[in-house]
C-alpha cells in the first residue's frame, strides 16, 4: 500500500526539517568556537598548575568540531552559544587579561575554573558582563589583587566561590555593592581572601535566603553579630580561623536548618553554657560541628549528651574541656568522625565508646590524664571494625602490651600512639595492616628489634618510631624495609639504635622519600644520599658521622631543611651546597669543619635559619651572606673567624637572632648591624679571642625589640650608654669583663631578668632602680671595686632572684636581715670581700634554694645562725675571714649537700669533737678551718665520715648552680653561676674563679690542736692538699700518710712532731709541695721520685734528719722506719718487733726508770762526778737559747 503524492512530499519535508533542527541544535556559534580556541592558545598545560585534580579538558578542543562536544563546554540546545564552561583541574598555566576571548562568551550562565594556575592575575572587571551567571567558581587558582565592585553586577548569581587565593583581598564597598545587589545568593565562599577591613556586623546585609556561607581565614575581627539568627535558612556556616572574639551568640541556635557549623580556631572566642544548652536543643539537624579552640572550659563533659544522636562529626580540640568522659558517649550510633584533642580530658576511657560502630575517625590525643584500660581497649579494637584512623597520643596506655595492637581492624589506614607509655617489643605480625599508610609510635618504651615483617607494610607513607630509646634496626630488616616500602614519603627513627647499619643501605631508599630524620641514631662513616632527588628535609644531626662532607649533596636540590650537626664531619663545606636554593634551614654546627665559609652559601635565598657554629671555620665572614635577605637566626660562633665583620650583614633587616661570638675578630663593632632593627638576640661575647673595641656602639639603641644582649669578655671602653637601659624589652644584659667606667645609670623599664656588669671598673653607688626590677633573676655586679653604699633593704622585692653577687666591691653598713628569708628561688648569695658590718642575717627560712652562701672578707661579727641548717641545698658554705665568735657549729653536719666550707680566719674557738652522726660532712670536699682558736685533739671522728674525700671524682667539670640559667645557657646545658673560692693553695694564697670537682683539701693549720694524728687520716685517699701546720701536734708521722696517693701539697710544720719520716711517703709521686719545718724529725730522709726533687727548706728545724736533701750524710745503719699502718686503732704494740711484747717493755723501762732516778739523786746531791754534771747543764742551756732564737724568727704561736 502507498502514500498519496501530496502526503509523501510533506513526508520528505517533515524529515528534512526534523534533521536541520536536530543538526543545528548540536552546531555551536563560529564566534564561540573560535573564542574558545583562541582562550585555549593563551595558557599553557602544566601537570603542576592543578593540584587536587588533573584533568586537561581543553586537550579535546579541536578546530573544526563542534565545541559544544568539547570536554566542560555547555550549550544551548537552540542557539548553539555556550552557557557553560567547566574548566576545573584543567591544568591551565598562564594569566588570564582582561582582554581574553573569555570575555565574549556573554551567554554564560555556568563559570568553573577552579584549581588553575592564572599566575596571580587580577580578577577582570570584565566578568561583570556575564550578566546571566548563576554559579562562579574561581576557588584556588592563584589570583591576585582586589576583588573588584563590578562583581556585583552579576545579579542573577546563586553560587559565588573564591576560596584559597591566598592573595586576593575585598575592600568594605566592594563588599556592600556585592551584597546589595547578589539578591539570589544562596552559597557564598569567600575563604583565605583578605576581608580584615570588614566588621562581622556587615555580615547581616547578606540575602537572608542564603543556605550556605564559608568565610574562613579571612582575617575577619570583633563579635559575632547578635542578628545572625535571620538567616534561617543557612544550612552550613563556616568562619574557620578568623579573629572572631566574645560569646557565640545564643541567637545561633535559631539556626534551625543547620546540618554543618564550624567555627573553630578563633582562639578569643567563647561558648557559656547557657548559650550551648540553646545550642544543641535547637539544631537537632546539625551533623558536624566543629568548635575546636573555642573556649568552652565552663562546660562539663557530660553536657555534651545533650547534642543530636544524628552527629556524625564531633570536633571539639583544644576547647578546654575538663573532666571525665560520659559513658553514655555510646548514644552517638551515627557518629563517624571524633575528635577531642589537647583538651584536659581525664580518667579513662569509658568502654562504651566501643558502641560508635559506624566510627571512622577517633582522635583523642593530648590529653596527659586520659589511660585506657586493657578491657576497654580490647572493646574497642573488638566494636571499631570500619575504623580507618586512630590516635591515642599521650593516652597513658602503659597498661597495654602491644601485642594486643593486632586485635585492631586490618583496614586501619592511620595508627598514631605517641608517649602513651607502651611498653615491650613490638609484634612480629605488624604486617597484618597491609593498608596503613602512617604508623608513628613516637616516644614510647619499645624494645628490642624491629621486626622483620615491617617490610610488609607496603602502602607506609609515613613512618615514625623516634624517641623509643631501646629499640634497635638490625641491617637485614633495614634492608628488607627500604626494599619493599617504595610509597615511603616520611621516615623518622630518631633514637633508634642502627650502629650495625652499613653506610651504602641507604643508597636502598625509595627515591620517593620527601623526609629523612636519623638523629641520634649511632650511624657512622659517610651516608651516600645522592639517588633520594625528592628529598625536602634531611636530618642526620647527633651521629657519628665522619669524614668530609659529600659535594654530591649539592644536588638535592629540593632539599628545605639540611641538619648534620653534631658530628664527627671535618673538611671544608663544600661550594655545592650553594645549588640548594631552596634551602629555608641549614645546620652543620659543632663539627670539625675547617676552612672559609663559601661565598656560594649566599646563592641561598630562601634561607632563614644558618647555623655554622662550633666549627674550626677561619678567614673573614663572606659578604655574599648579606644576599640572605630572609635571614631570621644567624650563628657564627665558637670558630676562628677574624677580620671586620661585613657591613654587608647590615641587609639582614629579617634578623632576629645574630651570634658571633668566641671568634678571633678583634675591630669595633660595624655601625651597619644598627640596620637590624628586628633584633631580638645579639651575641659578641667571648669565650676565646674576640676582642672587640672602642664603646658601646650607639646603634644600639634603635634596636627596640632587643631582649638579649651579650658583649662579655671584650675590650670595650667608656662608660655604659643610658639608652641600653631605655630599651622596653631588655631582658638579658651581659657587659662584664670588659674596661667600663663610670656610674651605672638609672633604668627606665622593668624588662630586665639577668643582669650582669661584673669585672669592670665602675664606681659610684648601686641606683635605686635596679632593686624595683620585679622580674629580675640574677644581678651580679661583683669585683667593681669602687662600687660603694648601702645595700638597701628593698632588695627584698625581688622575690624572683636567684643569683646575687655583689662581692669585691666597697659596699658597707650591714646585711639586709631579710636576705636569709626572702625568697624561695634565691640559690646565689655572695657578698663576699666587701666592708660590711653586723651579724649574718639570724634567719633562714625553710624550703629554701639557697646552694651557695659567701661572706667571706667582711668585718661580720657574731655568731653563726643555727637557722642555716634550713639551707638544705646549699653546696658552699663560706664565712671565712670575718669576726665571728663562736664554737664550731657542729649542727652544719645537718647540711646533706655540703661541698664546701670555709670558716678560717675568724675568732672560733674550742675544741672539735668531730662525727656526731654516722654521714656527717659525707660530700665536703674542702674542710678549711685555719687560722682560729681551736683546741684539743684533732677530730679524727670526721675522718672516718668524710667520704668524698676518700674517693677521687673523676668528672672534670666546675661546681656551679644551674638555676639561674638563661635560655641561651639552658640550651647549651653550661652552668650559668660558676662557684669561686679564696683559699691558699700549696703555700700561696689564690682566689680560685672556678672549682673543678675534683679539688679536695683539709686545713686545719693556724689553730691549738694537740695529741698526735690518727692513722685514720690515711683514709682521705682522694686528699690533695694536706695542711696541719702551726698546731702543737705530738707524736710520728704515720705510715698511711703513705696511702694518700692524690696529695700534691702537705704542710705539717711548726709542730713537735717527733721520730723517722715514713718511708712511705717517698711513694707519693704527684707531692709537689712538702713542708715539715721546725719539728723534732730525726732519722734517715726517704728517698723516692718527689722526694728526691725536695731540698732542706723542706726540712729546716729538724737537726736529727740527714740525707742528701739537708747535705747531711746519715751515719751507720739507721733505725729501721716505721712498719705500714692499719687504720684500726688500738694496741701499738708491733712498733716493737716481734722481739718482744708489751709486758717485757714495760718491765725494762719500769726497772731502767727505778736505777735512773737513783743514780740522778745521788749525782746532783753530791755534785759528784762533776764532769757529767756540767755536760748535762752545758746541753740544757744550749737548747734553751736556741728555742728563744726561734721564737724570735718565726713569732709568737697563735693562741
């Protein structure tokens, strides 16, 4: 059957049309095609250009097809002009002009190019001609520049995004034409652009129709407007990280459509309970809620029970919480995310966590009293099975044995543990979490080897076991872990011991690895790096590493931080770290490098931390270091610099930090450093030769922020500028040991904490102003010898002092009585070698830090306060040379801590019984007593407690208190009080500016001590000077004089002792100094390696010694010396031989006294024979004169 004519013409004419209204529906405008074409040829396609996608849409942009095919073109069906373009993740590089063929698409409805590269173009004005726009969206694509008023042209806009283009910024009348006009607004994102010059208040002139407003880090300040209320139907408010201060408005909570808000780390704002009860009763929508940083410490825990049961992301960190878990927590079965770090969360944690079994995320790190019991735990790993991430950091989870880690989903993608005490050896099937991707057990107790099975981690990202100091990386699993984890991007091992590592297994790291932190570590030799090109950080620092540093380090080009201090590294640095331009931190302090400091280190410009010091770097500071303009610390220290410094370290204006101290320079100060007016640091102090000259520069005072100066130990001269003590932020000022003069002026700010003017040679009196320094915690103004005055009472209010030293100065008047008492921090009182009068102050409080007490050289009278005794730190004790009568103040034996002390030279007197308790004076190294009235025998009871003089202190290191350290010596572990005594030391007398531990010295000489010495002083082995001179002593030398192997100086003149010197003695090789005068000696003089080297002014006065020392030649066969002695007292007997005992002596000498007297009677009564008669008045007159000779020669003995 077929058609009529007519109906088939009108057939063929109805598919015609139907084809040419098909083909011209799919045909796009020529004009825009070419448009498009031309917008296309103006960018280039960098990988690099797009970050969180990467997709290259205008690649299948072609001439001569059709653009509305082409990949994120739109089109009207019926025109063929195109209405939309997404061009997100395109990968396009270049700028975007205002003269762009973009520009000509005027029918565009829908603008996407987001995650672009424009290379911080301006926003065109032009986009205020795309009058149809609905949605523009230009998030994260590097533009730049203010966003311009024309915006708001684009009435017809819905959804608005310029989020993450760090460098755009809106001014106040852009905003209120924009949001004025953009009536139809519903999403809003504006994040990371600059909006600082807007009140939060204008934010109610927004449409009230908007559902969404994203507004973080745009650096919006004051409260949040009480009205925020009428946007009612916002569905999601974000104002992350902005300086929104105050209350959050109870008015939020008529938020009512809320499912997501956001306003975390505005750290000035605050939620009352009042207005959180409000809160969580309303928006029974909410379904993530992050308030983290805002203070919400008011609130309970348990109040959060209150919030929706829909929540599936609770993030409330750092919010001040305080208390325990609820442990109805299990209410929130929807609940995918929680978060509650850092706040201060405590007990455990509850087991019915165990019920959010939809959990993905679980943080609740950083709360130090927060434990998880076994139990709990296993229902947790048991209950959690979808969750991907878990941190527990500093959790105490001591209880758990790691073991029990493996109960936990194989599917865990984050595991982070660190400082929750775990202790143990780590599992062996640790492999088991084959999608771990980061894994940081950081500073925890495990132990042992890592196992092998590590290597089966292989989608590891991140790696961090540092700070477990037990733990130890064997070469086969280090070899196994650097072969199988090619994804590693982080490794940090940091303390872990992998001495047995080869050098050459690094080289077996995944080239992928970004960072590579082995500090302390026990590596030795040289690390060849050179095959990880995609290295950014690198810390080798704490090692033994040795040799020369590697040129082909140069070629680590991405390197931004390079730390290898602390080594063993020597050589010069090469010229090839200067390829690592982007180098923003580089320290290879305290090696052996040697060498200039290359001029190519100043090709790194983007550096802002260097640290070269502690080297043996030497020649003069290149001045191709001035090119580091971004500079912010700068330590050249402890090297062997010289010449001037570069006037080019005056480009530095970044600096905050400048250290070049202990060098060899030895100018002025350079005027150009007054350029670094950011300076918060500054070091030219000398510990080895610089000798820096002339004044104090004046430069000095523009430096406004300065907080720590230190010119120690210079040739400066001149007085002290009043302008240091202008500057408001003076903390540390260090000038001593330099040749100032002049008065100290007036301070003008309370800032100052350590000040320290000592060893010059300023006069005048203390100003009044130091003493109103309330913060101030050393003053040391010592050896100024024309300092004079009062030391006033109001030094009292310095309740934060620790170190005072006002010693060697002409300070007079008496001691402020309240020194003993007022403070508890005081751990440094020396007002040593002054003029003052009065007392010691009588009292002494409890709980006190007092460790070292100097008031030696005064004219202090008295008695010595038994309150001292509360001084339960305190390591010196020095009251020497004073007028202090008194007995010997047996009650310091209380002193736990004592080391030294020092009372001679006063008007002490009576007898010293020695040891009252079993530990008396157990750590007294220097017992120095002379020059009193002590009387009686010698107290041999503390011979037997002083026990650290009985054993040597191998530690050559100086006594000292640490508590009045700065920052800068803390950070160096030095003493920042170092203790210094006066004393004679082998017959000279010496003030000793420092003390190393290892002196030990007993002087008792200048005093009435009788009877003989105790064989028990043989047990002061560690001994090494000995001074008992000028007493009365009686009796031998004894033999175990021989056991004090340490002595150096022994003085035992003007006494009556009497018998052989020991032979011993000859076997003390170190004795330097030997003084035995004027005592009643006889025999044979030891010989021996000291011994030999003495000459008669040792010996003098002691006419029976011969030997070739006196040049008297010893006759016949001497007397045998005396045996070796026991240091048990008692029965003497064996002095005798075995010959005879004791009773057939005593026998002898009764009948030999018995014919003695008899014969003597009968001669002197008869005067017959005459002759033995004159012989014995002839000797007795001899002796006579000779003894009043003496008297006359050396004086008078001190009673």
């Amino acid at each position: 059957m077929g058609f009529p004519p007519i109906s088939s013409l009108s057939f063929i004419l109805f598919l015609f049309h139907f084809h040419s209204t098909i083909s011209s529906s799919h045909l796009c405008a020529p004009d825009q095609s070419l448009s498009l074409l031309q917008f296309k040829e103006s960018f280039s396609i960098n990988s690099s250009a797009s970050e969180l996608c990467q997709h290259p849409k205008t690649e299948s942009w072609k001439e001569g097809t059709d653009c509305c095919l082409w990949d994120g073109v739109t089109c009207d069906m019926k025109t063929g002009h195109v209405t939309g373009l997404d061009l997100a993740c395109s990968m396009l590089y270049g700028t975007l002009h205002s003269n762009s063929t973009l520009f000509s698409l005027h029918h565009l409805q829908k603008l996407d190019l987001s995650d672009n590269h424009f290379n911080f173009s301006h926003i065109s004005s032009r986009f205020g001609q795309f009058s149809n726009l609905t949605l523009l969206n230009l998030n994260y694509s590097v533009f730049a520049g203010q966003v311009p008023s024309e915006i708001s042209h684009l009435s017809k806009l819905v959804s608005f995004d310029l989020s993450d283009n760090d460098d755009l910024f809106l001014e106040p009348i852009s905003f209120d034409k924009l949001i004025r006009n953009l009536t139809k607004l519903r999403e809003l994102d504006l994040s990371s652009v600059d909006m600082s010059p807007l009140v939060p208040d204008s934010l109610m002139n927004l449409s009230s129709s908007l559902s969404s407003l994203k507004l973080n880090y745009c650096g919006l300040e004051g409260k949040l407007p009480s009205s925020m209320g009428k946007f009612k139907h916002l569905q999601y408010l974000d104002l992350v990280g902005n300086n929104i201060a105050g209350p959050i408005p109870s008015e939020i909570s008529h938020l009512s459509k809320l499912v997501s808000l956001d306003l975390s780390d505005n750290d000035e704002l605050f939620l009352e309970p009042i207005s959180f009860d409000k809160l969580v009763r309303n928006l029974t929508k909410l379904r993530e809620l992050d308030l983290s940083s805002v203070d919400m410490s008011p609130l309970v825990p348990d109040s959060l029970m209150n919030l929706s049961s829909s929540l599936s992301s609770l993030k409330l960190n750092y919010c001040g919480l305080q208390g325990k878990l609820p442990s109805s927590m299990g209410k929130f079965k929807h609940l995918q995310y929680l978060d509650l770090v850092g706040n201060n969360i405590t007990g455990p944690i509850p087991s019915e966590i165990s019920h959010l079994s939809k959990l993905v995320s679980l943080d609740l790190s950083d709360n130090d009293d927060l434990f998880l019991e076994p139990i709990s735990f296993d229902k947790l790993v048991r209950n959690l099975t979808k969750l991907r991430e878990l941190d527990l950091s500093w959790v105490d989870m001591s209880l758990v044995v790691p073991d029990s880690l493996m109960n936990l989903s194989s599917s865990l993608s984050s595991l982070k543990l660190n400082y929750c005490g775990l202790q143990g050896k780590l599992p062996s099937s640790m492999g088991k979490f084959k999608h771990l991707q980061y894994l940081d057990l950081v500073g925890n107790n495990i132990t042992g080897p890592i196992p092998y099975d590590f290597d089966q981690l292989t989608e590891l990202v991140s790696l961090d076991l540092s700070f477990n100091y037990y733990l130890s990386l064997e070469p086969i699993s280090f070899d196994k872990l650097v072969r199988n984890l090619t994804k590693l991007s982080e490794l940090d091992l940091s303390w872990v011991d992998m001495s047995l590592v080869v050098p050459d297994s690094l080289m077996k790291l995944p080239s992928s690895l970004s960072s590579l932190i082995l500090n302390s570590c026990g590596l030795q030799g040289i690390y060849p790096l050179e095959n990880l090109v995609q290295l950014t950080d690198l810390d080798l620092s704490s090692n033994n590493l040795s040799g020369q540093i590697p040129s082909s380090l140069g070629n680590l080009v991405l390197l931004t931080d390079l730390d290898l201090s602390s080594n063993n590294l020597s050589g010069q640095i090469p010229s090839s770290l200067g390829n690592l331009v982007q180098l923003t931190d580089l320290d290879i302090s305290s090696n052996n490098l040697s060498g200039q400091i290359p001029s190519s280190l100043g090709n790194l410009t983007h550096l802002t931390s260097l640290d070269l010091s502690s080297n043996n770097l030497s020649g003069q500071i290149p001045s191709s270091l001035g090119n580091l303009t971004h500079l912010t610390s700068l330590d050249l220290s402890s090297n062997n610099l010289n010449c001037e410094i570069p006037s080019s370290l005056g480009n530095l204006i970044q600096l905050t930090h400048l250290d070049l101290s202990s060098n060899s320079f030895s100018s002025q100060i350079p005027s150009s450093l007054g350029n670094l007016t950011q300076l918060i640091s500054l070091n030219l102090s000398n510990l080895y030769s610089n000798k820096f000259r002339g004044q104090v520069p004046d430069f000095l005072g523009s430096l406004v922020n300065l907080s720590y100066l230190d010119l120690f130990n210079n040739q400066l001269v001149g007085t002290i500028p009043s302008f240091l003590f202008l500057l408001p932020s003076l903390d540390y000022l260090y000038l001593h040991n330099n040749n100032l003069i002049g008065n100290i002026s007036e301070l003008q700010h309370d800032s100052l904490r350590f000040l320290d003017l000592s060893n010059n040679h300023l006069h005048g009196t203390i100003p009044s102003s130091i003493f109103k320094q309330e913060n101030l915690h050393v003053l040391i103004l010592a050896s100024n010898s024309k300092l004079t005055g009062e030391i006033p009472s109001s030094i009292c209010k310095l309740r934060f002092l620790r170190v005072l030293d006002l010693s060697n100065n002409n300070l007079s008047s008496s001691v402020p009585l309240c020194l003993g008492n007022f403070s508890s921090m005081l751990s440094v009182l020396h007002l040593g070698m002054n003029n003052l009068q009065g007392s010691i102050p009588s009292t002494f409080s409890k709980d006190n830090s007092l460790e070292y007490l100097n008031l030696n050289g005064n004219e202090l009278e008295g008695k010595i306060p038994p309150s001292i005794i509360n001084c339960t730190m305190l390591e010196v004790l020095d009251l020497g040379n004073n007028k202090i009568e008194d007995i010997f103040p047996y009650f310091l034996e209380a002193l736990p801590e004592l080391r030294i002390l020092v009372l001679k030279s006063n008007k002490l007197q009576g007898f010293v019984k020695g040891s009252t308790t079993y530990s008396s004076f157990s750590k007294l190294c220097i017992f120095y007593i002379s020059n009193n009235n002590f009387s009686g025998p010698l107290p041999t009871g503390y011979f037997n407690t002083l026990e650290a003089m009985m054993v040597s202190d191998q530690n050559m290191i100086y006594m000292g208190a640490s508590r009045g350290a700065s920052p800068y010596e803390r950070e160096y572990n030095s003493i920042s009080y170092v203790y210094s005594i006066e004393m004679t030391w082998k017959g000279v007398e010496i003030e000793f500016t420092k003390i190393q531990s290892t002196i030990r010295v007993l002087d008792l000489s200048n005093n009435n001590f009788t009877g003989g010495i105790s064989k028990v002083i043989g047990k002061l082995r560690a001994l090494q000077q000995l001074n008992l001179s000028h007493n009365s002593l009686t009796g031998h030398i004894q033999s175990s004089f021989g056991n004090l192997t340490n002595l150096e100086s022994l003085d035992l003149s003007s006494n009556l002792l009497t018998g052989r010197i020991p032979t011993q003695l000859g076997g003390l090789t170190f004795l330097a100094i030997l003084n035995l005068l004027h005592n009643q000696l006889e025999g044979r003089i030891p010989s021996g390696e000291q011994f030999n080297t003495f000459t008669a002014s040792s010996f003098e006065g002691n006419l029976g010694l011969c030997g070739f020392q006196v040049l008297k030649r010893c006759y016949g066969d001497e007397a045998p010396s005396l045996p070796p002695s026991s240091f048990d007292e008692g029965d003497d007997s064996t002095l005798f031989g075995e010959g005879f005992g004791w009773k057939a002596v005593t026998m002898g000498y009764g009948c030999g006294f018995v014919f003695g007297v008899a014969t003597g009677y009968v001669v002197f009564r008869t005067k017959k024979p005459s002759w033995f008669l004159r012989m014995v008045e002839d000797k007795w007159n001899l002796k006579s004169r000779k003894t009043k000779k003496n008297a006359g020669r050396y004086g008078a003995r001190r009673n």
